[in-house]
C-alpha cells in the first residue's frame, strides 16, 4: 500500500531539483504534509485542485516514514495520513501524471 501527494508541476519541479520538500502552501501553513490513500485521492484532488490544470501524483511507501506518519482524522470523520517532517525524493516509489479532462484528473488504472 502506498500514500499518495499531489502536487502541481511546479511543486514537483522544485522538489525534484532540491531533492526533498515541506510540501505545499496549504502543507506550510498547517505544519504537516497532508497525503491520502488510495481511496482517498480521487476526492482530494476533485476539492482542492478541481480546477488546477494537469497535476503529478507521488506515490509513497509509509514504512519508512516511521514515527513521523501519524494517521489523523479530517474530511468526514476519515483517518488521513500526515508527515511531520520533509519529504525526501528518496521517499518517493513512483509518479503519475494526473492530466485534468472535462471531467476531472484522469487517475492511472491499478493505483493503490
């Protein structure tokens, strides 16, 4: 199983080249790295990026995250994961791309 963030294009160009992030505004001003599960993208990109454009979807594997992962509630009673540290690119298994339609992001088949 894998947590899920989502960033926009410029998010990930500038975590990329600097190699490790505290994440977006709303992730700064909340003093934790918001991510959600596989359930939970789909809903989290539809509410706070409905209109953003194409967008990239980084994949995390939880385990070595460690203590710093703590599963808290939020949107609808639903426990989401949040990191309390920086987000290394060596934390990251994958990326998508996640390209806006009329409909939505288009999420990749068999993410989980």
């Amino acid at each position: 199983m894998h947590i899920y963030k989502i960033l926009r294009p410029e998010e990930w160009a500038e975590f990329e080249a600097a190699g490790t992030t505290r994440g977006a505004p709303v992730d700064l001003a909340d003093g934790y790295i918001h991510f959600s599960t596989a359930q939970q993208m789909r809903e989290t990109a539809a509410k706070h990026f409905g209109n953003a454009g194409d967008l990239v979807l980084v994949a995390v594997d939880p385990a070595p995250l460690g203590d710093a992962l703590r599963w808290e509630v939020s949107r609808g009673g639903a426990k989401f994961p949040h990191l309390y540290r920086a987000l290394h690119l060596d934390d990251v298994v994958r990326t998508y791309p996640l390209p806006q339609s009329t409909g939505g992001h288009i999420f990749p088949e068999g993410v989980q």
